[in-house]
DNA sequence: ACTATTTCCTGGATGC
DNA sequence: TGCATCCAGGAAATAG
C-alpha cells in the first residue's frame, strides 16, 4: 500500500515523465466510486491544461496544471492511490488492463493511466491554487511540534501515527517500523509518552521515511513505482508482515496483533 | 472535540 | 477440484 516514500517515488518519476506534457482528451470509466469530484469536472479541469509539475502532498500525487486564457489559469488533478492504485505512463494503443478507471491522453502520443483493482483510490480536481492536505508533512516538522501534536492524545499510539489529521503520510509500515525503531509498543497511549520517548519518535519517522525513499519505497503486494520498478525498502522490514519470525535484534518471534482495526506487528522484547 | 467502529472493494489465501 | 469464507487496509462516515 503506498505510503509516503511509495507515493514521492511515484510522484517524482512522474514529474520526470510527463512534466511539460499537456492534456488533450480524457476518458473517465464507467465506476463512480474513485471520484471525489464528478467525471465532467475532472475532464472540465484537465482537458487542454500542460502538466507544470507533478508532487506529492501525504499519500496524495498533486498534478499542478495551468491552462491556457482560462478563469483560474492554475488547477490541481489529485490522485489517492489507496490500496493498490497505480499511476501508468504506457504508449497510445498499450492495451488496457482491468480495472483501468481513467486514462489521460498525452500531446507526446502517450496516456496517463489510473488502474484500481480494489477501488479504495480516489482522483479528484481543485480548482484554486493552494492544494495542502490537512496535517503535517512527517519530514518537515521538529521535534516540539510533534510532541505538541501527540503528547494529549489518548488514543493508542499507532492510531494516533495513523491519523492523516494529526500528521499525513505515515501508514500502517512505516508506523510499525518507526515504533520498532523508538522502541515503544503500538498500544501504548499516545499521552503515556515522555517526552523523550516522544522526541525519540519523531527521529524515528523520519529516519525510516528518509531510507524507505532513499530505497524507492516498499514493495509489499503489487507496488511499482511509475516506471514499473520494485522498490527495495520491503527487505529492511523489521517487524511488518514479520509475524512469527525472529525480531533482527533480540531474536524474539514478532507478533501480531490488532490496533485501531490495523494489523499491527512489534517485537514484545524490544518495545516496552 | 475526541475516539472507536463500520464501511467500502477485489484478489489471494485458506478451509472444508 | 471447487466453492465459500476471510482478510488486507486508507479514510470517510457513523456512532458513542
């Protein structure tokens, strides 16, 4: 599922493909459910606009589009990729695969795809300029913001991480990693935390996101990045999807167990 | 104002 | 082998 460093490596390989392209026709499946927006806004918005940059806000790809002599000359596409949403780049007459909900035709002769088996994805238009989601970008706040955002909430620590409100990018990986790594275990209430165990957090996220996307992500089920790449983080899990095996420290089988509805995986020896 | 629970979706894994 | 059931999970909706 992509998560933050997954959905940065899909942006910036889409930047790097179709930045400068411009839109010339759009194609909007039969499905309704991937829309946040309706399909005739989503042509309306993208229909004769050039891509001026592709970026990625939380788990959300931001297509910046500007169009020619129009009201609003700036428009944002934003894409949700969910579960297992995928951003293609593929050559006019590629066949389309199933599931395919959208497709973006290119003036270089080529198509923007959007394929969601599972549908949890979502595309939707802004018409302003000012795209922002609503939390805190992980790898830009310091160490007493954090502590301010979590230190009174109650709620178990790992749904607290997994709240996009509070701070938006961290899913269920890369929560699980980062509290491997602090040391502290999911369930523990978020207003428990001293402060240090806090900060040490906070150090945490941004330790495994930076080497998650130095790494180009995790490819956990069918993850690819937008040209079709397996990203490597996968291999430097140390706890999710880990169930039963040793913990890479204490040798400590890793469990299992369910946290604000989320598989959650720790090792019982290493975080206390 | 929070927190907890349910819902949406399909494919792959599991069970009988 | 075949069919039914379960499960994965981001975030919106709903309930408490």
């Amino acid at each position: 599922m992509p998560e933050l460093p997954e959905v940065e490596t899909i942006a910036r390989g889409l930047a790097q493909r179709v930045r400068g392209d411009k839109i010339e026709a759009v194609w909007i499946g039969e499905k309704p459910e991937p829309l946040k927006s309706t399909a005739q806004d989503i042509v309306d918005a993208l229909e004769g606009t050039a891509i001026v940059s592709v970026r990625r806000v939380g788990k959300q790809i931001v297509f910046d589009l500007e169009a020619e002599g129009a009201k609003p000359k700036m428009r944002q596409w934003i894409v949700h990729l969910g579960m297992t949403g995928r951003m293609l780049v593929v050559s006019h007459g590629t066949a389309i695969e199933n599931h395919t909900h959208a497709v973006v035709t290119l003036a270089s002769g080529r198509e923007l795809r959007f394929v969601d088996p599972r549908r949890f994805g979502r595309l939707s238009v802004r018409r302003e300029s000012d795209f922002q989601g609503s939390g805190v970008e992980p790898l830009e706040i310091g160490a007493a913001e954090f502590i301010r955002l979590f230190c009174k909430r109650s709620s178990p620590i790992k749904a607290a991480l997994l709240n996009q409100k509070l701070l938006h990018g961290v899913g269920n990986i890369y929560a699980d990693e980062a509290l491997f790594r602090a040391g502290i275990r999911p369930r523990r209430r978020a207003n428990a935390l001293t402060r240090a165990q806090l900060t040490k957090l906070h150090w945490s996220i941004q330790e495994v996101l930076r080497e998650a996307i130095a790494l180009g992500g995790s490819s956990v089920s069918d993850y690819v990045d937008a040209n079709g790449e397996k990203g490597f983080f996968q291999l430097r899990h140390h706890v999710y999807l880990r169930t039963g095996q040793p913990c890479h420290v204490c040798r400590t089988p890793i469990r299992r167990i369910t946290v604000g509805g989320r598989g959650t995986h720790y090792c019982p020896k290493c975080q206390k």
